[in-house]
C-alpha cells in the first residue's frame, strides 16, 4: 500500500534575464493506492500527474509531505534503503520507443534486471531463462519470437508489452503508467488496457493511471479511484465511475464534455462547458484555483479558497464553492 | 512468487504478418566488405596492419647500405630506389611502419579511452563528479598540444613509439569526453536509462551495458579519425625535424627527403619523398573508407539488411 | 518539398466566400521504392472531399492515410510515387498533370495543408509575425498588409490574441496554439481547400476540443472543403460529415459519418470500433482487434488485407480482393442506387443532421459493380460503400 500525504513539488524559476516565477507542479496532494487497487489521475498536461507518478518512481523529489511505503515513510531513509524501496513502483513509460535500448535484444534487457533478482534470490542461470519465459508469455509475447530480437523490429503495441514485462522482473507491487497507450496504434490499445487489467488480477499488482483520456481510465480503473487534479491540486475524487457519470467540480465537467461524441452512437450531453482562455501559470489566483477559467464562477469564488470536502453522503470529494451536478457526459444514442 | 496464466492467444499480436528476423545475429564482419569501398579500405588497412606487425622482421635491424647507389631511381633491386646512403626505400617504409602505426594507435586508444570514461561517467552521476572531471577535462582542452609536444621533445625520448603514443593521447582527450558527456547527458533523460535506474541496475552495469553501445558509434568513428590525426603529428613532428630522430619512420624519411636530398627541388629524390607520403595518404583514404561502415557496425537497425 | 512552414502558398486573394471546391481522387496508386520491390502505400483508392463538407480519413499508422493526403498537394515524398490515378479539384484540374510553377501557385492558393507534426514545425528563431510575413514574400504576395490583417482576424477568430501571437516565438506558445498558428498558416492566402494531418495528437482533452471547435468554425464561416486525417474515432465522429476508413492502403469503407458510426459494415470498422474504450456503456463489450496493423512490407499481396484479422474471413477472401459494394443500413441496395441516379435532389437518408451536398457537386457515377482495384467514378454520395465478400453474403 502506498499513502502520500500532502506531497508538495515546486520547480525552482529561472533567475537573470528570462527570469520566470517558480511552478508549482504539486500543492498538497493527498492520496492512497490500496493493495491490488487501481488509481487514477486524469488532468491536462502540466497539471502535474506526470510528476506525480516520476515522484512515485523515485525518478523525481518532492519537497514537502510524505510518501509512505508499506508502512514506511520514505524521506527519513538513507538513498539505498530509499532506492529499494521505491523499486516497488515501476513506471511503465509513455513512449515505448524510447522506453527500450535501440543496442540490445530483447533477451538482454530482460535478462540484466532478472540476473540481478536472481543473485538477490540465489538463484540460477536456468531460472533466468524460465522466468523470462513465463513474463513474456504473461504479456502475450511469444518468447521465441521476441527474445532475439532488437526493439525496432517489434510494432509499437509489442514494444509496451516488453516495457510491461521488464518492470514485473522485479516483482513490483505498483505499476505507473503514465499515457501508456497514447503513442500506441488505436486497434493496439485495447490489449494493453486489458493486459493492465488483467495484471492486477493475476498478480495483484496496483496500477496507477495517469492519462488525459477519461475513457482509458475507467478501462483500466473502473473500480478503483478517480483523482482529477488541476494545477497540481487535487479538486476532485471518488470512485471512477461515479466521477466520470457524475462530476461535480466545474473543471471535471469541463474535461468530460471535451471528450468527442461519437455521433451515430453517442448524444452530447445537454451542456457542454467550456473553459474560460487558456491555462497562465503565471497568474496564481488568490481565491479557488479554476476561477479564472471557470464557466461557472461566481463572485465569492474570487476570494475564497475551497478545499477538498465530502459531498454529502458520498464517497465523491470536490474542491468548489459551488458544487453541483450537470449532465455534461455523453450519452448512448437511441 | 506470483503464479501465471499465460495470457488468452487472441491478445497476442499474430506473428504471422510480422517481418521475418533477418540476420538478428552476427554478420558484422560482412558489413566491412559491403561495398567496392569498403573492401578497398579494408585491405588498405589489413595491408598496414601487416607490415606494421611483421614488417620489422623481414629485413635485417640494420638495412644494409649501397654506397654505389645513392639516391638511386627505382629498379629491379630497389622497388622504390634508395636513399642518401644507398639503403633501399621500400624496406624503409616497411620497417618504419611499425613505429608510425603502433604510436598512432596508442595515442587513438589512450585518447578514447579516457576520454569515454570521462565523459560517461560525469554526464552519467553529474554532480560532483563531473565537475571534477569537466574541469580537468577544460585544463586538458587548454593545453596546445603540439607546441607542448615540441617542448616536451627536448626532455624526452621519443625514440620508443609508445612514448609517443602516450604524449599524444594524453594530451588528446579533452574534445572526445566534452562530447561523450553531452551524449550521455541526452541519453540520461531516455525511457530506458531510467528504467535501468528504476530497476536498481547498478550504476556500473548502466555506464558500460546501456550507455556504452549507445555512444560506442561516435568513440569508434573518433578512434579512427584520432588515429589519422595522430599520424598526421606525428609526421608533422619528425618532418619539422624537432623530435630528436633515432628511429626509422616516415616523417624522418620526410624530413630527409625535403631537406638533405632536396627532393623538392630535384627530380632524384622523388620516390624517397613520395612513399612515405603516399603510405600516410592512402592509410587515411582506408581509414576513412570504412568509417561509414561503423554506425552499421553498432546500430542493429542499420544492420539488419 | 523543400518548404518547412505548416502550410502552403500564393495567389491572387479570393474573397473567402467563393463556392467549395470539390476533390475527386481516382484509382489513385501511390507506391514506394523498397529493397523488397515498388510496393503500394496506397492502391487503387477513389474517394471524394464533397464541396462544402469535412470529410474524415481514419486510419492507424501505415494505413496510407498521410500519403493520400500529400498526393493532394502531389506532394509524395521520395521514395514514393504515384502509378496511376488523378486527383481532380475544382477550378483546378488535375494536380498531378500540372506542372511545377502552377502547383506552387495551388499549393496554399487553394489548398491549406495543416502537417502532421505543425506544432513544431515553426522556426524557433523567429517570431509568428515574421514567419507569416516570409511565407507572404515566397509567395509572391504585393498585399503584406492585407495578409497581416487577415491573419490577424484568423487569429482573432481562434479566440487568440493577434498582437500577442504574431510577437511570440514558438516556445512561447502552447501545443494548443501552436497548431491553431498552423491552421492560421494554411488559411491566411485563402486556400478553399484544407488539409489536416492528425491535427490534435499530442494535445489533452481541452485543447484538442478547443481545437476541433476552431475546425468546424473557420470550415463553416470560409465555405472551405476540409479534409480531416485522424486515427483517433472521436475526433473523425466529431467533426466529418462523411467518412473514409483506411486500411493498408485501401478504403475499406466509406459513407455519412453517422451512419457508418451507428452501423459500421466492414470488419475492420466494426473491430476498430470494438476495440475503443468509452465513457459511457459497457466496458466488457470492448473487445481488442487480434494481430496489428501491417507495415509497407507486410501488406498482403494477394486477397483481402484484412483478412488475417478478420473474424469473417473465408477462403475467397485469400483468392481476391473484395470488390466494392453500396451498402445502406436503412435502405435496400436498389432504392440506395436510386437515390444515388437523382443524386443532389434528394437529402442523406442516413441522418437528418448529416448535410446534404448542395447541387454542382462530384460526377462520379455510382458503380455497385464487382470491381478488381479499382476504377473511376464510384462513390455514390448519399449512400455508403464498403469492401468486404462478408458483405456480398449478407446481401444474397
């Protein structure tokens, strides 16, 4: 299990002449990834998912808050015990082009994190090789077919499935995958939501899903938990369905309602709102995050911070002064 | 240890319509005779490696003069005539290849491997590290190496090749690891170096198993081209007659060619001039003939034929 | 094409209120030099951009879509080349007969090409401004003024501010905007005809809504005839009146969005749609497409391309190619072709929403018949058509 606690994350501005102010890629994020759970951040990019999920994998510092591991918070420890702590997260990264060495064959680069498994473990060559074996044909590879082979002679959807298989040589108890089908063929991506899926099934691995399509996050964590963050603040969450059938924050229904109906299948939902200009990071608004793009906004949202409550009775949280519902999904037709 | 069901065999991606893997091992060497060039370039090389290995022992340690025949034109008994005393040039320029060809290739080798190793390791751990290294590296680069060459002549013997070798390469690396740590440094931000790190693949296994094949294109074609220049200097040193000569080697021959024979004034010392010239040509032209063949040579996209 | 700016050309400035122009592709065969041969990226394809409408080409990467779009411009990268067919465009004739001075006029005159990559294909060193006024100058265009004005109702227009941009340089622009500059690009010399490749990849889900918005604003206020390549469905059912599948080269299907949406005909379409996760309705209906799309390489020589993926496939299907077949989901072949005889009188059955093209439209002559590769003159405008033998079953 893994909890964060209020995980903050500034980058530093730029001094001299291209002085720029610094961004605040997190404020305060809480969250927890339950043992064999699913959760999910969706935002647009530069919310701050992505930083989120390299925070997650030890590829990234945070500055404030803590991130408990297991039971044990991560930032007392010293850099090794840290770093095999957080081996337990494995990223699975956007693009499987460059998630793979173009110099070695599949063979090895699956073969170099499991020989270190298996000096952990006292193990042997042979178990190497089964083990090699059993991951490939875990993701739907044929071993025989892709072992030889250099990266660029796999498609795309093949290439993310190695990824896939390289993180679970170390047994990880969470997966990260950040926009892990977007460089992938549309007719592909199917099977790696589902191998995603499926993964947690069989291995109760936890998966943490960040993406900016809504639809691939109710795939792969329908059950689990939705989180829509904005700005690098959390101002939406609860169970995926129930947020994506029922959002309540303004920037949720934003989002949702960009998302392109299909027409012939699918009805717009009655309203369709529309963010207000374009992000400006620049600008941090004394009052509620979004009220300057809000479509929604009224005068008290100017001045007033909202902070993340319980809607009443449920398990959906929101960060409005103003919540409430509008049927801005689409709809099937007919 | 989890247990595993195979996965269902619709997901997996028929291997029906995929490209067959051709040649995905091996095959390398062919690469080297690909081309007319390649092949042309390739012997050039094998043949200086040859009379740079074996060369020395075909003739006795001291040449044996022909006082009868100074500066003699080119005949049956001397292939490329002879020289001020009489000594046959061919056999000059076949024993003083090895002196040549052996410090050029130590002064390569030192030169990359140092400067690999600096630039992999600072652009890889950064910090520390690196600006250590990068600063020695700034120091290395701000040292004219030839003047400093001529200077360092007057207090050492370069009479033994792999002291030679060692004043070039060491003097030599600093523009190799400025641009291996700037590859490194790019290559750092890749998906699989930090998933390697992700892994816990010790920092070591990274340097040489991730980063190394990436980079190992640019240090071979800089090996090669180091080399070239390292002959280049070397000749340049002996001709201009500041390093002491008590070797045989071609910028000697050069030097005496040019300024005891006169050779460029007079037609009699021609050959003695043009062979060892013309050796340091075509070792070059063979050089760079087959440094295209070496990104085939590391990258298995452009192998795969 | 030796230019890198997101657009194209010149001209005289029509006034943006000129009728659509049509675009008729035919039998058209673009193939590419391989170490294994000359091999077809695009074979035998006819399709048409009807006047006034978006018309969608959805495809997955390989399928050929981007080639047939450059054949547009005839502009077919090395090593590629056209082997047969034409593409007609109204008021110009056939691109790839004309010759070089005349295709640079065209190119941005009347056709505005929106690159796949536009959002990084402006120069890092030089403001918006600048650059539009380069492409102006390389275009022969006296009225700098004139060009800067209407770019800065473009501008306006996308809900930019036009100072603001023309001063920025590319890393000061989001990847929203930047691809809106793109479109900006292909429309400032009043092209009639635009063209964009893949035009929100890369961008989330506001921007890419922002941007689709732009699209079917200046496609309605400039009577333009758009061309939308795209291999995500969404953005196609979003935008496109009619619709082009592409797969391997070929046009497996094609017909009012809506009803080819509602009621998709050919395997690969209805495994496309399958495959595509949504917000609403069951998740476990979505099933994946088994095997992946095949390269230049791998493309079937004989019989259907699809076949090898295809959960109807049967022995004829290895034998030949499919012909292509009317199919209508609401009305039988026979009225289908009826209709398509009255062409222009009559309204698409498929949907009250979809438009109907307005009268001077394409002359192609509806063909039903059995067709090997192709052959001029078959698209029938209200109807739909697909290539499929599951489909000849169906019907007999």
């Amino acid at each position: 299990m893994i909890e964060a606690r209020g995980i903050t994350r500034t980058f530093p501005g730029r001094g001299g002449l291209l002085h720029r102010g610094s961004v605040r890629a997190l404020r305060g994020v809480d969250f927890t990834i339950p043992d064999h759970g699913a959760v999910s951040f969706i935002g647009e990019s530069g919310c701050g998912k992505t930083t989120l999920g390299r925070i997650l994998c030890g590829l990234e510092e945070f500055d404030g808050g803590e991130l408990i591991i297991d039971g044990q918070p991560v930032s007392g420890l010293r850099r090794s015990q840290r770093a095999s702590l957080l081996r337990r997260v494995q990223m699975i990264h956007q693009d499987p082009y460059s998630a793979l060495n173009p110099t070695r064959t599949i063979e090895n680069t699956l073969g170099d994190p499991l020989a270190l498994r298996a000096r952990q473990r006292g193990e042997n060559e042979d178990w190497i090789r089964r083990r090699r074996t059993e991951l490939l044909d875990l993701v739907g590879l044929d071993p025989g077919y892709v072992l030889p082979r250099y990266p660029h002679m796999l498609s795309g959807g093949m290439r993310q499935r190695v990824v896939i298989a390289r993180a679970l040589t170390v047994d990880p108890e969470v997966l990260v995958a950040d926009e892990a089908v977007s460089m992938i063929d549309v007719s592909l991506r199917l099977g790696i939501l589902r191998l995603l899926r499926d993964l947690r099934e069989q291995l109760g691995v936890s998966v943490l899903f960040i993406t900016h399509d809504v639809a691939t996050a109710r795939y792969v964590g329908r059950d689990g938990e939705l989180y829509v963050i904005y700005r690098g603040q959390v101002i939406e969450r609860g169970p995926a369905d129930t947020v994506i059938q029922h959002p309540v924050h303004p920037y949720t229904q934003c989002l949702l309602a960009a998302i392109p109906v299909l027409r012939g299948i699918e009805q717009p939902g009655a309203e369709r709102p529309v963010p207000r200009g374009s992000l400006d990071e620049r600008v941090e608004p004394p009052g509620c995050l979004f009220e300057p793009r809000c479509p929604f906004a009224e005068p008290d949202c100017r001045s007033r911070q909202p902070s993340l409550g319980q809607l009443g009775g449920t398990e959906q949280e929101h960060a409005c002064l103003h919540p409430k519902r509008r049927p801005v999904v689409a709809v099937p037709a007919g | 240890m989890t247990t595993i069901t195979p996965m269902l065999p619709e997901e997996q991606e028929a291997a029906t319509t995929a490209r067959p893997a051709r040649r995905v091992r091996g095959g390398r060497w062919r690469l080297l005779v690909r081309t007319p060039g390649r092949i042309f370039g390739f012997a050039i090389i094998i043949l200086f490696a040859l009379m740079g290995i074996v060369g020395p022992y075909l003739y006795p340690k001291n040449l044996p003069i022909d006082p009868n025949a100074i500066y003699a034109p080119p005949s049956a008994a001397h292939l490329l005539g002879t020289d001020f005393e009489g000594t046959d040039v061919l056999a000059l320029v076949v024993t003083g290849a090895r002196y040549m060809l052996l410090s050029a290739l130590i002064a390569g080798l030192l030169t990359v491997v140092l400067g690999t190793a600096a630039g992999v390791t600072g652009g890889y751990y950064r910090g520390v590290r690196d600006s250590v290294l990068m600063r020695i590296t700034d120091f290395i680069l701000t040292i004219p190496g030839f003047p400093l060459l001529i200077v360092l002549s007057t207090v050492w013997d370069f009479g033994s090749p792999y002291a030679m070798g060692l004043a070039l390469g060491i003097f030599g690396w600093g523009g190799i690891a400025r641009a291996v740590r700037s590859q490194t440094l790019s290559l750092r931000e890749r998906g699989f170096l930090e998933a390697a790190r992700g892994l816990g693949l010790p920092g070591r296994h990274i340097l040489t198993h991730e980063i190394l094949p990436n980079v190992a294109p640019y240090i071979a074609m800089n090996l090669l081209l180091t080399i070239t220049g390292a002959i280049y200097a070397e000749a340049g040193l002996f001709f201009l007659g500041v390093v002491p000569f008590n070797a045989n080697n071609w910028g000697v021959m050069l030097n005496i060619a040019v300024f005891s024979a006169g050779a460029v004034t007079s037609p009699r010392a021609l050959t003695y001039l043009l062979s060892p010239l013309i050796c340091i040509l075509l070792l070059t032209l063979g050089i760079v003939l087959i440094l295209n063949a070496v990104d085939e040579w590391f990258n298995p996209r452009l192998r795969e034929i | 094409m030796a230019r890198m700016a997101p657009t194209v050309t010149t001209g005289p400035a029509a006034g943006a209120d000129a009728p659509a122009a049509g675009v008729r592709v035919r039998d058209l065969t673009v193939a590419f030099a391989t170490r294994d041969g000359e091999l077809p990226a695009v074979s035998h394809v006819s399709l048409d951009l009807a006047p006034g409408q978006i018309t969608g080409l959805l495809g997955e990467s390989g399928s050929g879509k981007s080639t047939l779009a450059l054949t547009l411009l005839n502009a077919v990268p090395r090593p590629g080349r056209v082997t047969s067919g034409s593409v007609e465009i109204d008021g110009v004739g056939d691109v790839l007969a004309l010759p070089a001075a005349q295709l640079r006029r065209v190119r941005g005159a009347e056709i505005g090409y929106v690159f796949q990559a536009s959002q990084n294909s402006l120069n890092p060193l030089k403001p918006v401004g600048k650059q539009l006024l380069d492409l102006g100058r390389s275009h022969g265009e006296r009225d700098l003024r004139g060009l800067l004005r209407r770019a800065r109702a473009l501008i306006e227009d996308m809900g930019l501010d036009s100072g603001r941009v023309l001063a920025s340089y590319q890393h000061e622009l989001s990847g929203g905007m930047r691809q809106r500059v793109g479109i900006v690009f292909a429309l400032v010399l009043n092209a009639h005809v635009l063209i964009l490749d893949e035009p929100t990849t890369a961008l989330d889900m506001l921007s890419q809504a922002a941007v689709l918005a732009i699209i079917k604003k200046v496609h309605a206020t400039r009577h333009l005839t758009t061309l939308i390549i795209s291999h995500d469905v969404g953005v196609i059912g979003e935008l496109a009146d009619r619709t082009a599948v592409m797969y391997a080269g070929r046009v497996v299907e094609e017909g009012p969005t809506e009803s080819l949406l509602a009621d998709p005909r050919h395997p690969y379409t209805r495994g496309l749609l399958a495959a595509m996760p949504r917000i609403t309705g069951d998740l476990d209906q979505a099933r994946p497409l088994p095997g992946r799309p095949p390269d230049l390489t791998t493309i079937p020589k004989q019989g259907c391309v699809f076949r090898e993926r295809c959960p109807l496939a049967m022995p004829v299907c290895a034998a030949s190619e499919p012909p292509e077949t009317v199919v209508s989901s609401e009305l039988p072949e026979t009225v289908v072709s009826s209709l398509n005889a009255a062409r222009g009188a009559v309204a698409d059955p498929a949907g009250p929403d979809s438009i109907a093209p307005d009268g001077g439209g394409p002359d192609g002559v509806p063909d039903s018949g059995g067709r090997d590769g192709g052959g001029p003159g078959l698209v029938a405008e209200t109807g739909r058509r697909a290539a499929c033998y599951a489909l000849t079953e169906e019907r007999s």
